[in-house]
C-alpha cells in the first residue's frame, strides 16, 4: 500500500506557526501492489521524481497537437506503454463537458454523455512495447477543462499495473486565445442544472459512535447545524444548501466511474458584501454548512433596510479541523453570484462547488466521513490531543498533480495525486496514517522491509502494522473490506484461513488490517478504546498491540479475540 523510507524513530511536529527541522518519514500510496513485477524490470515512472508512487509496468501519456479554442478542432494522441504481458488491459479515456469527440477512432467504444463529460474506453491485449490511439476533439465550450487517460490491467488490479495521465487546458473563445493549464483555486459556483441520468445516490455512511457535543466552531466542526435564522425584520439572511457533483471509485469500475451528487458537509462560509453602495467590500457573516444536508443560512444586520451587494463563499477548511489545498498551500473557494439590493430572506436553492475544484470538495467530504466515525474522546481528532489544542489534518491536492500519494511528517499533510481523491478509501487510508501520527504525538515506528511492499504480500511486522492500521481505518470508516483505486479498478480483501493469495500472519498488511477491524466491532465495541490505548502506550508490530498493550488496558485479547486473529493465520 505504500513505502515507508524512514532510518529511525522521529518526532512530528505539526502545531501551527511552530517551524522545525525534522527527519522526514513517508508513508505514502495506499496500496503499492498486489503481485511483484516479473523480474522486477518494470520502471516507468507515473508520478514526479520525488514522489513515493511505485514504478509500475503500464504508462499512458495523452496530449493535444494544438489547444483548440471554441468551434476548433484537435488531435489527441494517447500513448500506451506496456513493459509486460497483459492479456486485458483497460484503456478509458475522458473529456469534459467544454471537449467533444468527432468522427470515429479505431476500436474505441461508442462515447457516452454525460453531466462530467463524454467517456470512451477499449480493450487491448497488450505486449512490451508501445501502442497509440489518436481521435479527434473539438471544443465547444470556454474555459477550463481536463482530459483523463487510463489504462490498467483488469484482471490485475494494481497501482503497479496501471497508468494514469491528463491534459489541463483553459479553453478560449477565439483563435490562439487558449492557454495551457487551469487556474481553479478560485472560482464561481456551477449552474444548478438537473443532474444528468448517470447520477446515482449517495453512498451512505452511518456514525459509529455519537458526535461530540461540545465542539468548539473556533476549531472544530459543531454539531449538525446552520447559522442562526433572522430574529427581525432588519435581519438580512441568505441560505441555502451546498453540495458537489463528482465521480466515486466506489461503485465504478475501470471505464466508468459512478457519478455522485451530495451535500458537503461542516465547510467553512462566509458572506461578503458592501452594505451600501458607497462601502468597501465586508465580511458580514460566517458560518459552516449543516452536517448532512450542506444547508446554510448566513444573517446580517444593516443600518438601512437592504444590503448594496452581497455573495457567499466556500472554502476548503472545516472549522480548523481539516483542509484541502492547492500546490501553493491556497484553500480552494466557490463563490456564488452577486445579490443586488437585498432585503429580508433570500434562499438560493442548490449551490454547487465549482466543477474544477470537484475533487478537492470531495477529498474534504471524505474526511468529514472520518471525522464523525474516528473514535476520539476528545474534539480533536485524536484522544492524544485536548480541547483547544488540536492540530489540523491537511490534504494538498491540484488538477494534473503527479505529487502523490503519500503522507508525510515534515508537513504532516497529504499528498494526493491527481485521481486519487475518486478513491475515499485512499484518501482515508493516508489519514489513518496521520491519525496515527497524531495518537503517536510525534513519535513513529521503526520500519522496515517496506519499500516497496504488497497488499497481499509478506513485509515486515512493523511494515504489516502501520500499513495495516491505515487500512483498516478506511474499512472500519465505510464498514467494507474492498479497496478501490482512483482509476475505478477495486479489491475485495476479506479473508479467512482458507483464503487464497494473501500470505498468512502479521507481516501481512491485509490481514493485520481484516484482524483489526473485526476486533474493534466484534469484541471492543468500536474503536475509541483502542485508540485511547493507542495514544497512551505506542507499538511498532500487531504483537506488540496485541499481547503487549491489550491487556493492560482492559481490552479482550482471550479466546474471543485470539479467535478472530486464528481466523485471519495470525497466532500468538
């Protein structure tokens, strides 16, 4: 699931304004592989020269002969390399809303419409070597648009085994007026159209233990909630509910992702405006949006019977909790239009994040997930910390970012890379890593033998822990056993004694993972216990937590409990 480089135990600092030399442990993707690569020889590279993201057997680059503008046309090449043998491999490729396919191109799948775009897909038996796909695009709308290409190995699912590249462009309304990249760290809201017929419902997930009571708005997300409704006529409110429209690994496949529409919840809102026409803009409200609806309701008193000017916006960041930033450290924010010479109630229905920044909104909706089910006595995110001293868990995302996927103590943030946030079991998965970084307080196991390391595979018994643990936070978070990748691809990792595949004992991260998850529902009651333990007395293998801490801190490690960790080939 990922590599750890680290030579020793190390301290994590992360509380805000504090700077410090530290040593840099990376703990990144979320599952590094599945099988070993033939020989070993595979090396293409789908990430930066400095990230962690294994090298892996099957690439794809995409480009554009010319960026077209509005009514021009283009060439995209897509590039497949192959460094083995694969019998199915899965090439899926993605246009949004603002490019269009024209014409036919060989062996690709008629393309389907729609509210994300136009997608395509083909499979290929593939040799080593090199094999390319051209099409024709055209551009019909202004603005910034992205193109995905993947290609993957689907009876193989593994990130060592799969390939993923974009095309970020600006399109422009006239001839040579589009440009390279995409500037979407601020942006205006996207219509509230109705969803297209491919959108499917959210995806549930219930609270496994109640939600603190007592948050704190200055730090943490409070209580299901909306600002306070007008209490008199000179009150100014405007509400409404805010949501985000994005594809989910879970529930899609290689060539096509499931389509979501849903609230975002505990974001942090504000309403600028000018309360006359002669005033300098102001911030006249804050709020955060109600958790499981998106619903808000922002007032403002003027000193005459209406407000000049005024707009809401929404930012990446849940009370100072968690966030989600750009390259350049910058919160994401949607904004809505302008209101003119308002009075009274103004509801504004649906508003929805802007369709660029749809990713990061979705990587911050994971987390809010994880916040309500993440097992602390306190309102931070770790029983570790104490009420008004928590530290932030933050997710460092842009379009195109080849910069992930990892966690990392010397910022103590999450890199992800440009599709990863489709996945929410990664995105949850690399902050059970900085969960544990924060129940730890800084300090951080010795490990080895994981770099690289395999699902599935033997590595090492501290490898198998930290590893383990991170996956066993996105299975007792959404209450399953699969993982999903970003590109669609998944892995159903339940298993028992006679499971075939997955090497047996605690240097085996699937199992540590299955053994803890059955532990916190089947004997602990949850897993706020463990985790109390956890922030107490810190361990460096499964054994360690099991025969060591366990008992000394009244948790089941009896018959019951040895049990369930026979059932998985753990034996202590």
């Amino acid at each position: 699931m990922s590599r750890i480089r680290v030579t020793k135990p190390v301290a994590l600092t992360a509380l805000a304004g504090v700077g410090a030399c530290l040593a840099i442990v990376v703990v990144p993707s979320a599952f590094a592989g599945t099988t070993t690569p033939a020989g070993g020889t595979c090396t293409i590279r789908p990430a930066e020269k400095d990230s962690e993201a294994p090298l892996s057997c099957l690439g794809v680059t995409a480009s554009l002969d010319h960026l077209p503008a509005v009514g021009e046309q283009a060439t995209l090449t897509v590039d497949v390399r192959a460094q083995a043998d694969v019998k199915h491999a899965g090439l899926s490729i993605q246009l949004p809303p603002a490019l269009r396919m024209t014409g036919k191109a060989s062996g690709l799948a008629a393309p389907t419409t729609d509210t994300f775009g136009q997608r395509t897909s083909r499979t290929l038996a593939l040799t080593p070597g090199t094999r390319t796909v051209k099409l024709k695009v055209k551009a019909v709308a202004a603005g910034p648009a992205q193109i995905q290409a993947d290609i993957s190995d689907i009876d193989r699912p593994d990130p060592r085994r799969a390939g993923h590249d974009s095309v970020e462009l600006t399109v422009g309304r006239s001839e040579g007026s589009s440009d390279k990249g995409v500037a979407v760290t601020k942006a205006d809201a996207s219509p509230a159209h109705r969803p297209g017929s491919g959108i499917r419902p959210a995806r549930p997930v219930t609270p496994k233990a109640p939600a603190p009571g007592h948050a704190s708005t200055a730090s943490a997300p409070a209580s299901p909630r909306a600002t306070a409704a007008a209490t008199s006529n000179a009150q100014v409110c405007v509400g409404g509910a805010f949501r985000n429209r994005f594809q989910s690994a879970e529930g899609g496949s290689w060539n096509g992702k499931a389509n979501r529409d849903e609230p975002v919840s505990n974001v942090n809102i504000t309403l600028w405006g000018k309360p006359t026409a002669n005033s300098g803009t102001q911030k006249l409200a804050t709020g955060m949006t109600g958790n499981g609806n998106g619903k808000f309701n922002l007032c403002y008193t003027p000193s005459t019977s209406a407000i000049s000017q005024a707009w809401v916006e929404f930012q990446t960041q849940a009370g100072r909790m968690w966030s989600v930033v750009d390259g350049s450290g910058r919160r994401y924010a949607t904004a809505t239009y302008s209101l003119n010479n308002i009075s009274g109630n103004t509801n504004l229905g649906n508003v929805y994040a802007n369709e660029g920044q749809s990713r990061a909104w979705h990587a911050f909706d994971t987390l809010n997930k994880l916040w309500w089910n993440r097992g602390s006595t306190t309102t931070c995110w770790a029983t570790s910390q104490q009420d008004g001293h928590c530290t932030p868990i933050t997710v460092q995302w842009y379009p195109g970012s080849t910069d992930g996927t990892y966690w990392t103590t010397n910022d103590d943030k999450i890199h992800l890379a440009d599709n990863d946030p489709d996945s929410e079991h990664t995105t949850v998965h690399e902050a059970g890593h900085a969960l544990m970084g924060k129940l730890y307080k800084g300090w951080w196991p010795n490990v080895s033998n994981c770099s690289p390391h395999y699902v599935n595979r033997t590595s090492s018994t501290s490898c198998g822990w930290t590893e383990g643990f991170a996956n066993a936070v996105a299975f007792h978070t959404f209450n399953d056993t699969t993982y999903y990748w970003g590109n669609g691809s998944s892995m159903n990792l339940a298993n028992d004694r006679s499971t075939n595949g997955i090497d047996s004992g605690d240097a085996c991260e699937a199992r540590v993972a299955t053994a803890l998850v059955d532990l916190w529902s089947q004997v602990d009651g949850g897993w706020t216990k463990s985790n109390t333990m956890m922030s107490r007395t810190w361990q460096s293998s499964f054994r360690e937590y099991f025969v060591n801490d366990r008992p000394d801190y009244g948790l089941d490690s009896g018959e019951t409990a040895r049990n369930i960790l026979y059932n998985h080939t753990i034996q202590y």
